[in-house]
C-alpha cells in the first residue's frame, strides 16, 4: 500500500483495494461511524487511514459476510470504541452472531446433503440412460 500525499498513512485507494470495498462503502462506514476512531485528514481534505483500520474493516467484512447487520457492527464498533469495561457485552454479542452462523452453516449443509443426494441420483441416471422422465413437468402415462 502506498503512503498518501504527506508521506503517512494509507489513502482511502489503499484501503479500498485492501479490504475490496469500494470508496462509497468507506465514506458511508464513516458517516455511520463505524469506524474506531474519526478517521483523520490531510490539509487537502484527503482521508489518511493507518494499517489498523484496514484490519478493523477486514473484520467488519467478515461480520457483514456472514450476516452480522449494520446495527450489529455499528453497535460492536460503538462499544469497542468507548474502551475497556464493556467486554462482557461485546462477547455475548459475538456469541449471538456466532450462535446464527452455526445455525446457518447447519442450515446450509442439511440442503446441501439433500442436493447432493439429488445429484448422484441424476449422475447414475444419467450414465445408466435411465434419466429421461424424471420429475418430468408432465405425468407419464
């Protein structure tokens, strides 16, 4: 990544490219303030980030990715950013999303079993030649 136009920090092309949101995603995350810290500017107006907030939106992308909504993350964020004393609260809301993705990913595999169950029929189907009919949108005679 390279350094912005003073030579410090990271700018917001970095951070895109980074973490593969685009440049309106990082202007809302900072209107929603979503961030850990106001994100601070050159004499310019231009954003400078540092290394951790790529790491912070790295991880707020994986909590988007597996659903977490922007209320969720805003809410950690919020807590994250008013310092020590409220862990127990960040980790029963991390437990919380934990909990839904492994109900997702369950989810996920009980259809998965059943889709494979339907693709090695089709396979053995269709090697045999048997495969002509099946589930046909018309009842057979």
């Amino acid at each position: 990544m390279s350094k912005n136009a003073t030579g410090d920090g990271l700018s917001i092309g970095d951070v895109a490219k980074a973490t593969g949101l685009g440049v309106h995603a990082l202007r809302f995350f900072e209107r929603e303030e979503l961030f850990l810290r106001p994100i601070p500017r050159t004499v310019g107006g231009q954003r400078v980030y540092d290394p951790e907030d790529v790491e912070w939106l790295l991880l707020c992308n994986r909590l988007r990715d597996s659903g977490m909504p922007i209320a969720g993350v805003k809410r950690f964020a919020r807590l994250v950013r008013s310092g020590p004393g409220n862990e127990p609260e960040r980790l029963a809301l991390l437990e919380e999303h934990e909990r839904t993705v492994r109900d997702k990913i369950a989810d996920l595999t009980a259809s998965l079993e059943i889709i494979h169950g339907k693709v090695l029929t089709y396979r053995k189907h269709v090697e045999d030649g048997t495969a002509a009919g099946l589930w046909s949108p018309t009842p057979s005679p």
